[in-house]
C-alpha cells in the first residue's frame, strides 16, 4: 500500500523480476554503445544494449547531428583518416544506403556528413546481424550491487521495473547514469558546463548559393542581423549541405536564466527544449532576410532532443587531460586516437576552438575507461575519464565509436575469463582492435 504524506509519498518496498540475463549489457544505444554492444557480441558473448529512445545512434540520431567528426587529422595539404575499425563499418554501410556525403573541410578540421535515417537503418542492421538484443524504450533508473561488482541494472518500462543481469557493464549513457547509481567518482563543471544546441534542418534551401557562402561571411551576415535587433546567442557555426535544397544547421546556442542549462535538473531542462525551439524561428527569421540562399527557407525539422555537449565526466583509472591533448600523448595502453580541437561552446557568440598542431593526434588510454572499485563496469564516449577541456575534444563522434569498441572487446572478455576488467591485458585488446582496422598511431 502506497501512503502519502505532505511533500512525500512513501512506496512499499519491492522485489523486481530479472527480465534479461546476459554476459554483457551496455547502457545507451548511441556511437559508443552501439560499437561496444557489437564488439562484444562479435567474441561470442550474449549482449543485451538497452536504449531510452526508439532508435539507435543517440546523438547522430536524437539530436540530429548531421555529421561524423574527430576522423581526421589535417594539415594544409592533406585529410589523414585516423579512426578506423568499426566507426569504417558504419561508414561503409551508410555508403551501400546512399547516406553517406563527401568529406568537408571547415576553419582547421574536416567531417563527414550523413543522412540521419540512413544512420539509423545502418545501426539496426548492424546490430542485428551481431546478433545484439536490443530492448528499446528502457529508462535505466538505479543498480544493484554486490561488493566491488554492479550485479543487475534496473530499468522502467511500459511493463514496469525490470532487472537486467549480466557479469559485466558498460556505461555508454553520455551522463554516466550507471556509474553515477553505482555510487562511482563523477565530476561535473557546474558553472562551466558548455552550452547546448538544438540542431535544425531547413528546406528550400538554394544549395548552390549556400556552397560559395564562406564561414566568415556567414558570421558576417548573422552580425548584421544581430544589429538590426535579432537576438542570436551565436553568429559563429556549422552550415551545412546534406542535400540539394537541403541545409543542416549546428547554429544555436540555449541558455536558461543566462547560464548553462543543469542537465540534471527536470524543470530547467523543460524550460531549456522550449527555449531551443524558439531560437530556431528566429534564426529562420534572421537567415531568410541576410543569409543568401535561404529566402525561401523553412524548418524541416529539429533533432528529438537537445543537444547535450557535456555533463558528468567520471574519474577513471587514468584521467586524460588538457596537457595530454595539447602535447599529442602516447600511452602504453592506447586503444584510439583523436586529433580534435579542444572545442569549447562557452559564453559569447564565438565557439572557443584550442587547435592541436597540424597533423598531429593524441592516444586515449583504456584506463581512461575503467573505473577504480569496480571488477565488471566500464565507461564509454562522452562521460569517458577526462577533463573538461580534454572532454571537450574526445566527446565527438568517431572517438566514441572508437573508445565504445575497445570496452566492448574488454567487458566481454573479462566476462569470458571470469576475471576483473582491470585485468584484462591491454596488449590483447589492441591486438583484437588493430586486426578490425583500428589506427591506433604510434609512440613517439
């Protein structure tokens, strides 16, 4: 019997059925999920993947993000692809569903445009053909534990709570949310978090006219529009051609009450979705009056969900830092390499870019997945152990393909061995990544 009183209601307690057991389960369908869910399965291993939305691909597919970045490493001359494995399976399967555009370089880096359904229909089909049971619609809502090991998730659904049981877990949430009920070390830069996005897509776009409009001239027409009394929180952003009469829009920038939205506070994050939406009419506006090519632009659409760029970070066995972005870090233990900017969505109209060297790259260790107390979780993609300013460069996509296979490939075989995470040879790990395609660079 459930009783109430004033301000609190008090539920009985409860036992909750186990619904799945398997050898590994991963938290969060999106680029690291779906990569360590797959690796997984592919050493034999039973995976449950367990995604809150109806769809894989989370912020590729969910926010609408439009294109692929942290692929490559550039020089004035020259695009060096430098994640490879499975984020090039998913590559070539968007390619085989025509979803896939031409690389495009941008200011100092370069990315790789996609179609967003066509992302979704590669996930399906890659997991499927994995043979990954996926159970969609599934809130992960706290954990249970038994020592230094998480022994069940426990999720709500239509059904209602469920326990999911497995020997080992990884958290590819993007907000650490198993970790965090684990009661593992998290941080959050409360005060400094970046800004969110609401990404949009506009039609009836003259595609051609928007391929001659350079960044700085777009900054300059949004600067006049802001002149004239157009409140744009951000005149600086990505534009770009997903397909003829068709533009994908990185452009807004959501603030509530002046600051940075808590992502963890339900009131504001409501206040925060309403507050996008709003931005995106006036953009509309601001684009079809300066912006050439957009006269007879209109919204297509807007991504499901906010984009989140940063929340809770955990601290892992290693946390990489702003020092190791900046000076290209090598580790013995490498398992991928990124060559992205510290990209910083601060306060201001500008987005803060911190470029590394021209060509170079830094190697993200595993232990910069594995967590301190804990046998059988590990961490993945954006909530990986990192810094806020090393966050900021490892949180994009293809670093999260890559850092979601090796945890993969390392949760299913500490499972299989019957031993901790923390044991598992990283040298047997690189061995399996490299054999798929994986770059994992050089020490220097």
């Amino acid at each position: 019997m459930t009783t109430y009183s004033s301000d609190v209601v008090s539920e009985p307690a409860r036992s909750t059925s186990v619904f799945r057991t398997a050898d590994v389960c991963v938290v969060g369908g999106g680029a690291a999920g779906v990569a360590a869910a797959i690796a997984a399965a592919r050493t034999g291993a039973r995976v449950l993947l367990l995604e809150r939305e109806g769809f894989l691909g989370g912020t590729l597919t969910s926010v609408s993000l439009g294109s692929i970045c942290g692929l490559y490493a550039v020089t004035d001359t020259e695009v060096q692809q430098i994640v490879g494995g499975f984020c090039n399976e998913v590559i070539g399967r968007l390619r085989s569903l025509d979803g896939l555009g031409e690389t495009t370089r941008w200011l100092e880096t370069a990315s790789l445009p996609y179609d967003l359904f066509a992302m979704k229909v590669a996930l399906d089909q890659l997991v499927q053909e994995a043979k990954v049971e996926v159970l969609f619609h599934a809130l992960v809502v706290g954990v249970a534990m038994k020592e230094r090991e998480l022994d069940a998730v426990l999720i709500e659904t239509k059904e209602g709570r469920l326990a999911i049981r497995a020997k080992s877990f990884v958290d590819c949430s993007g907000d650490a949310d198993l970790v965090n009920f684990a009661g593992g070390p998290c941080e959050i830069s409360e005060g400094d978090l970046q800004f969110p996005t609401t990404m949009v897509r506009f039609g009836g776009v003259d595609t051609d006219s928007l391929a001659r409009l350079s960044r700085p001239a777009l900054r300059e027409r949004l600067e006049l529009a802001v002149a004239d009394g157009y409140d744009l929180p951000r005149t600086a952003g990505g534009v770009f051609a997903e397909r003829p009469g068709l533009a994908h829009l990185n452009i807004t920038k959501v603030a509530v009450d002046g600051k940075s939205p808590n992502p963890f506070d339900l009131s504001v994050m409501s206040r925060a979705e309403i507050t996008g939406r709003e931005q995106v009419c006036t953009y509309l506006k601001a684009f079809r009056k300066y912006v050439p090519g957009f006269e007879s632009a209109f919204v297509m659409d807007t991504g499901a969900v906010i984009g989140i760029r940063e929340s809770r970070r955990t601290v892992g066995s290693y946390v990489l830092t702003d020092k190791d972005v900046l000076e290209g870090a090598r580790f013995d233990d490498a398992i991928a390499c990124c060559a992205w900017p510290m990209e910083d969505h601060a306060a201001g109209r500008a987005t803060k870019w911190i470029w590394l060297p021209p060509g170079t790259y830094f190697q993200i260790p595993l232990r910069s997945l594995l967590l301190e107390g804990f046998d059988n979780l590990m961490v993945a993609g954006r909530c990986a152990s990192a810094t806020h300013g090393a966050q900021a460069s490892i949180r994009v996509t293809a670093q999260c393909f890559a850092m979601g296979e090796a945890a993969g490939h390392t949760a299913a075989t500490a499972a299989g061995r019957g031993i901790s995470v923390h044991h598992v040879p990283a040298s047997d790990i690189q061995q399996v990544l490299e054999n798929n395609g994986a770059f994992l660079g050089a020490l220097q």
